[in-house]
C-alpha cells in the first residue's frame, strides 16, 4: 500500500472519489480519469464502451485508486476542469482541459443574498442553531468524534463509523452537497450528475422549498462565499430542517471544501 509519507496529492488518502466498479472486474483496469471543476470531485472510469449505470457507480478512498493502480499517482498535479485518458493500460496518461461540459452553464451567485423574505434570515438563523443541537445530541449518543475511520457508500445510502475495521454507528444518509476550496463554490447535491438519484431526495425538497417561498440560495445550483466553512453547514442546516433530518456530517477534506451528509437514521452496530 502507497505511505503517506509518499503521498502525492493534495487531497487526503481518504478523500471519496467515483469509480466505475467494472476497474475493479477481471481485465478491468483505469481508461480515463476526470477531476471535476465544480467540487473537485475525481472520478474513474474504465474504456468500456458501454455508458456506466447507477449500479456501476462505487465511492472509494482515493489511496485504494493508487493502490489499485500506481500510475493514477502520474495524475496528482491534474488540474481542476482537467482530464486524462490512454489507449491501453500500458500506454502513458495524455491530458487535456475537460470540453465535454462547454455548452453546459451553471447559475452562480454569492452568499450574499438580498430580496429574501422578510422572514427568511431569522429561520435560517434558527436552523443553523438546530443542527448546532442536533449535532451535539448524537455525538454526545455514538461518540461520532471518538472513531477513527468512516466509509460512505453511495450504492446502500450508508455511512458508517468504524474501530479496527469493526463497524460501531451505522447511518442512513443523504447527500446535500460539496464545498470546494479550490473552485471556491458549493454545488447542491440536486444539481450534481455524479449522484444517484435516491440520494437526492432531501436535496430537492430545498429545491423545491426555494422555489415555492422565492430563496434564491436554495434554487441556484453553485453558490460563491469566502467563508466555505460557514456557508456549507448553513446550507446544510436549510437541509436538516426541511427535511427533519437527525442531523448532519461533514467527512473532512484538506482543500477547505467537504462534502456534507444527512443523518436520516442511526444506529449502533449489531
């Protein structure tokens, strides 16, 4: 397994990125490689011709991507908006700015919002403080803080916490959506292609709770603030209360984004 100490990228060894799951079948291996400019998201696919399905999708850490395949470590300087592919598995990596989204635009705004309704800033306010609580009532229940590894799988909507590889919480979750420190922007989970659609669903209440009351922050896919941090749970926290969720999460990242989760249901591991 590649050592930290070796570690080539600027995101963590355990920075989630997409796979196609069919690298991972009998002569499967990695044909293009995409680190997206929106969430810094990087995803890995194989030269099958055959566009991937739901099911093919699989999150991974990115240190078993290098693991799997050492050459990826050739790509840790790729940039943002970047994307590489070869022939064959033998062949060397090309690289070339990602053309393929072009023609598509995005709605960017700032966390400054105006012509809000009059009520809106203090229910925002009250929803950041509810997750504050919500928050601070199950670490103080599982112990979120005290285990040492977490994985998240987008195919069973799961995430769970674990010690020595024994599983301790299990969580059912959702995703709201990803702050990049790079591209200096969140991205709503509703707008984001790479997710499967069932792990949208609270994402698109906000949606549609934008839409119906006029919040501009809830109906705009990208979302421009200095402070990420602060912007990514407040948004969250819109999220944990329309969607009376139990609470949230944020796996940590070292590029000043995160990816924000819901808490739907949690349990101790039997």
């Amino acid at each position: 397994m590649t050592e930290i100490a070796q570690w080539a990228f600027s995101d963590p060894p355990n920075v989630a990125v997409f796979v196609d799951r069919r690298i991972l079948g009998a002569g499967g291996w990695i044909a293009l490689v995409s680190h997206d400019s929106e969430d810094g998201a990087w995803q890995f696919h194989t030269d099958n011709e055959e566009l991937p399905t739901l099911s093919d999708g699989l999150l991974l850490c990115l240190q078993d991507i290098v693991t799997i395949d050492p050459s990826v470590n050739d790509l840790s300087t790729l940039p943002l908006g970047w994307i590489a592919w070869r022939a064959t598995k033998q062949a060397p990596w090309q690289k070339s700015k990602d053309n393929r989204r072009e023609h598509e635009t995005a709605d960017s705004v700032t966390g400054n919002f105006i012509n809000q309704p009059d009520w809106y800033a203090d229910w925002r306010q009250e929803a950041v403080q509810q997750l504050v609580e919500k928050n601070a009532r199950l670490d103080a229940e599982f112990r979120l803080g005290e285990w040492p590894r977490y994985d998240y799988d987008f195919d069973t909507g799961k995430l769970v916490f674990s010690d020595g590889g024994v599983a301790k919480v299990i969580a059912d979750i959702q995703v709201v959506g990803p702050t990049s420190g790079r591209a200096g922007n969140w991205l709503w989970a509703w707008a984001n292609s790479h997710l499967p659609p069932n792990l949208m669903t609270d994402s698109m209440l906000v949606r549609a709770f934008g839409q119906q009351h006029g919040v501009l922050e809830m109906t705009h896919d990208v979302i421009s603030d200095d402070d990420l941090n602060k912007l990514g749970w407040t948004l969250t926290s819109l999220a944990v209360r329309i969607g009376d969720a139990l609470g949230a999460y944020r796996p940590p990242r070292n590029d000043g984004g995160g990816l924000y989760l819901l808490y739907k249901s949690l349990a101790w591991s039997n």
